[in-house]
C-alpha cells in the first residue's frame, strides 16, 4: 500500500461512518460570542464540548493582559526557549507556577502535549520503564514512544492490576516511571491517587500525574487531584495545560526534583519548538491568578457538573463511573453516538464525539464538559433535549 | 525450548480465538491485523491478557516487530525463558 493509498482508506472509513455534508471533526466555528456561545452553520449553538471550564477565556483582566503584551513584546517570540525565546515574562510564569505548587521548578511549554512529550521523553529513557494506565491521552503514549523506554500499560484505575505488573519488573522498578492523570479525559474519573502513591514507594517508583483536566477544577485553590488528597509531596512531577481551565495554550511541568531544570538542554520537544507567545504568556499569567482566586467559580462548576450527571442519570443514561465537569454518555455502537450527537447539534449544543478507537471499551462517547460559566437556564435546557432526545439512542 | 514454544503457541492460539470470528482458522503464520482484524485496542487488551497468562511483562515497543502469530509466540518465548 502506498503512502497516498493509507490516505484514501482513511477517507473511505470516514466515509462509510459519517454522515454526509457535515464535518464532524472538524465544525467551523464561524463566530464566538461568550465562553459558552457561538455561531456555527449561521445558528447560535451553546459550547458543552470545550474544556473552558472557569469560563476564563473572555475574562477582562485575561484578554487586557494579552493586550498589553502584544503592544509591548510583538505577536511571538520566533525561536525556542533554548535561545530567543525566554522573554522575562515565560521565567515570571514558571516561577509563579512553582510558587503556586509549593515546589522548587517550573518548566513551561508551549503546548500540553508537548508538556507531557518533553518531560516524559526527558526524564525516561532506553532501559528505563513507563507503566500507563490504560486510559492515558495520547501525549502520554506518544512521550513515551519518544523516550525509547519499555511502555507497560494497567487496566485502568486497577490498583491490582498496576500491583501485578510492577511486581513482574523486579529491581526493574527503581527505574519505572508510573504515569497517571488527575481526571481522565474519557469517563471524567480521578486516579487512586492515594493507592498509586503507595505502590509508588513500596516499589521505589516514580510517579507523574497530568493534571490538565483537573487544574482549578479540584482542591481548595485549584491545584488538582493533588490538592484535594493532601499528597502535593508525594507526587514526584506534575504536568497540565493552559488550555484548559487557564483559557490559552500552553503546558508546564512542576516538581521538588531540582533535576527538572535539566530537561531544558536535553529534551527535544522544549528545545525545538518556538516558545509561547508573549500574548499567551500573559493572559496565562492574569488567569493563573483568577484560578488560585476562583472558589466561587470551582462552587458553581460543581453545582453545573452535578445538576447535569444527575439529569442524565435519571434519564437513564449511561454514564462515567463519578460526577466531574467531563461528563461522557457511553453509547454500545457509533450510530447511536452519531444520532445523539447530530440531535443535540440540531438543537443547539455542541458537544464531543468520540468513535472506536479513541473510546475505551470499544464503546462510543458523546461527552459534555461543563464550566462554571454555563448558567441555570442552560443546564436546564441541555437536561430537556437530552430527555427529549432519549429515545433515539433506545 | 520446541516444547516451550509449542505450548506457548497453543496457549496463544486459545487467547487469540476469543479476539476473532468463531470460525476462523489460526495458524502460526496467519496475519494478526490483516487476517484477524485484530486492531491496535484489540491488541492492547489482548496483550494484557497474555502477561497475566504468562506472568511476564510484554512492553508496547516490541511490538512493532510483531506480524503473525508465530512471531507474537516467539516474543513471548523470549520474554518468558531468556529475558525474565
């Protein structure tokens, strides 16, 4: 088959799954109004499907900062962190970050994939041990691809499992890096973070926890998973993203290693990629504030995720194993996760889809995220077309 | 060691059977992808399978190298008697 032929039968399984005439991957967004609407195919469509979820990314002080730093810095820094493109403003952020952490280090990244691509590939390596949950996002299996280590993987959330499979490596463990996330991006369940920790020190291990979904949606101030289980010390390294709860783009990477400083001259993904925008920096720094502020706006997130994971449940959907601002309804085949989609599309929503193989299980998601931002009345009207909408998944 | 290899194989043979059509023929030289619609999550459960069947520990990376039946028994081979 030639490189061109793998193209064409990618096209042809679009084809004979999706529906004709509308770009399911692939929505042009013609117009943004809020945080939580838009303009697609001339209608005025509420945001379920993006992963805003304090609502930051229209907030004043966010969108001035940025402004400022255009005026003053330019559009882009046009090299890598390696040589122009550390601006006082990139070294503020890393040291508030670890500020706000408590640790020692701070490295930032100009994207969250390319967070979890530099530390990982940075900190393992050929004769080294990666042991994945199951679930990981793709930037985890893709660093650990890059770093040449051995990639074990766990049943996910399976504390037994994980058990089993770093007993097998014997003195090999001393040299495994387990790698887990904070909420995870699929069903929206934690990790046993507490579980994980113990295993971690019975076998000598070492642990990163990607909290990209978890950052200011957990703990008291919004450090994540490791906030709400007091285990901030506990956890050797901690990746997440600006694009998220932060509203920009970007990642970092935390730890009290001061041995993390040294993934600037060694991993390929930071030192060949050009650096945030000042622009990015900026509107990351003021949210970052807003973030650690935000309790309020945590409290009004969780009332949307639970008054929605409720709704859904009476409904009688099914759905991920706890309440979180992700919230997947897991459908048995893509042509009920097609019909629910496009029904809510119809009505106004936008939400996720996703199709095997990027679901577990091999079932079929139609996943809303929720944020703190979404107000009553359009929690209320998404639990109506859900309800109106059941019997086409029956 | 043929002997290792040849329960090895048809331990193996017994997995993969639950991974495909009831009716289809397994051979050491059948294709996993191509002829046993295996794809690449199939292939991740059922390797989790195989290390608890086993009791070894298969990383992801190996399996690149990994087309047929024979060859997926013969990395669990090596696995099982000469690396752990």
């Amino acid at each position: 088959m030639s490189l061109l032929d793998k193209l064409d039968a990618v096209a042809a399984a679009r084809k004979a799954l999706l529906p004709e005439g509308i770009d399911v991957f692939g929505i042009p967004i013609e117009e943004v109004y809020s945080s939580t609407e838009a303009k697609i195919d001339d209608r005025r469509i509420l945001f379920l499907g993006t992963n805003n979820y304090l609502g930051l990314t229209f907030s004043p002080a966010c969108i001035q900062a940025a402004h400022d730093a255009i005026d003053n810095e330019g559009t882009g820094t046009t090299g890598s962190r390696m040589a122009n493109g550390s601006y006082a403003g990139h070294r503020a952020l890393e040291q508030e970050f670890a500020d706000f952490y408590c640790c020692n280090s701070c490295v930032v990244f100009t994207t969250g994939y390319q967070a979890n691509l530099a530390t990982i590939s940075g900190l393992a390596g050929a004769g080294d041990v990666v042991m994945i949950d199951g679930d990981s996002h793709a930037s985890i299996y893709d660093g650990c691809r890059l770093s040449g280590a051995e990639i074990i993987r766990f049943r996910h959330n399976d504390m037994a499992d994980l058990e089993k499979r770093l007993r097998r490596l014997g003195e090999r463990s001393r040299s495994t890096l387990i790698i887990v996330e904070g909420i995870y991006s699929m069903l929206g369940d934690r990790a046993p973070l507490a579980d994980i920790v113990s295993l971690k020190n019975t076998y000598n291990s070492t642990v990163l926890l990607d909290e990209a979904h978890s950052l200011g949606v957990l703990g008291e101030t919004g450090q994540g998973l490791v906030e709400e289980t007091g285990l901030i010390d506990e956890v050797d390294f901690i990746t997440g993203t600006f694009s998220k709860s932060l509203g920009g783009i970007g990642g970092y990477c935390v730890s009290n290693h001061s041995q993390l400083d040294q993934l600037r001259y060694i991993s390929r993904p930071y030192i060949f990629t050009a650096s945030p925008t000042p622009a990015t920096i900026a509107s990351t720094r003021a949210a970052l504030k807003l973030l650690q502020a935000g309790t309020e706006l945590r409290r009004q997130l969780w009332k949307n995720a639970h008054q929605l994971y409720s709704r859904l449940s009476e409904l009688g959907y099914q759905l991920g194993p706890e309440v979180s601002p992700v919230i997947a309804t897991i459908l048995d085949s893509p042509q009920q996760a097609l019909a629910l989609w496009k029904g809510l599309l119809d009505h106004g929503i936008y939400v996720n889809l996703i199709l095997p193989p990027a679901a577990p299980e091999g079932k079929s998601l139609v996943r809303c995220s929720v944020s703190a931002v979404h107000s009553g009345e359009q929690m209320d009207y998404v639990g109506e077309i859900f309800a109106e909408l059941r019997e086409v998944i029956q | 060691m043929a002997s290792d290899y040849t329960e090895i194989l048809q331990r193996l043979c017994h997995h993969l059977k639950k991974f495909c059509e009831p009716n289809v023929e397994i051979t050491p030289e059948t294709d996993l992808i191509n002829q046993l619609a295996i794809d690449s999550v199939k292939l991740l459960n059922l390797i989790m399978e195989i290390e608890d069947e086993f009791d070894i520990s298969v990383p992801l990376n190996a399996l690149a190298d990994v087309q047929t039946v024979h060859e997926l028994a013969n990395l669990i081979h090596r696995i099982k008697y000469t690396e752990q």
